[in-house]
C-alpha cells in the first residue's frame, strides 16, 4: 500500500513531476463494502495474498478502523481515502477505479474534503509500514514487477 513511500515520491518531488496512485481504494479494501472474501470467480483478488486467510481478517480489522475514522467525519470510507492520498503530497493523484455512477459521485466529492492534520496522523497510524498484513500480489507475479519493496516484502519474496 505504501510502497511508493519508499523512493519514489521522494524522486517524482525532486522532479517535479506527479505520482498518479493506482488502486487508491485498496482494490475495494477502503470502501467500507469489502466484509468477506466471498468472491466472484475470476476476481482478480482472488490470488493476491492480502485477500487470504489469515491476511484477509488481519487487513479487514485495519479497514474498520479506518472506516470508523469516515464515519466519525460524516464522509464515505472511499472519500476519505481520495482526500488522504493527495493529502501525503501536493504532487499525488489518486486514480480509482468504479463499477457505478453512484460511486463516481461519491469519489468526486472527495475533491472538497480537506483533512486536517490530526486525521491524516490517524490514517497514517492505521497502515503504518508493515500493518497490512500480506503482499500486494503472488509470488510469480511480484518477480514480474519492478518497483521498491518494503522491507517485510523482501523478507516474504
């Protein structure tokens, strides 16, 4: 989740350039509607390591608390990921992905949403480098790619 921490934002701010994030939602994880890995087939969760057991129930602790952060600002959990993600740096841009018009609603909303300080600590104390609880993907598919690695990542490849 926090992978690009490890030099690349760093590197795109010397730059001057932006850093687009993928995935901002946590592929469904910061949405407040993941409760269970109850999948369709061919999801494309289904083989990524933090969507099993025991990862899946450790990574849905740590979005119920980030959810109760959501609620306690009156926001969806998904807006409050989109206003914290470009909150790290004003070089960051959250691309997420939806299904429904509902939820292009919700997620442009969070472009009027300013986090103060304190919230932005809170969120940062939930996924603290190492929370999250398994790698982003499988073993054959993390080989494939090039990007840093957290040291807990180096450790289970």
């Amino acid at each position: 989740m926090r992978n690009p921490e490890v030099a690349v934002l760093d590197a795109c701010a010397e730059l001057g350039v932006a850093f687009v994030a993928f995935s901002p939602l946590a592929r469904g994880f910061l949405t407040g509607t993941l409760t269970s890995i109850d999948f369709a087939p061919g999801d494309i969760r289904i083989p990524m390591p933090r969507f099993q057991e025991p990862n899946f129930s450790h990574n849905l602790k740590l979005a119920e608390r980030f959810n109760a952060i959501a609620a306690d600002l009156g926001i969806a959990p998904a807006q409050l990921s989109l206003a914290w993600v470009p909150a790290r740096a004003p070089h960051i841009i959250a691309i997420p992905g939806t299904r429904s018009i509902a939820h292009l609603e919700e997620n442009v909303g969070a472009a009027t949403i300013t986090l103060s300080d304190e919230t932005i600590a809170a969120v940062d104390a939930i996924f603290t480098p190492g929370a999250v609880a398994g790698t982003r993907y499988a073993p054959a598919v993390q080989a494939q790619i090039d990007t840093e690695l957290l040291p807990e990542e180096t450790e289970q490849a």
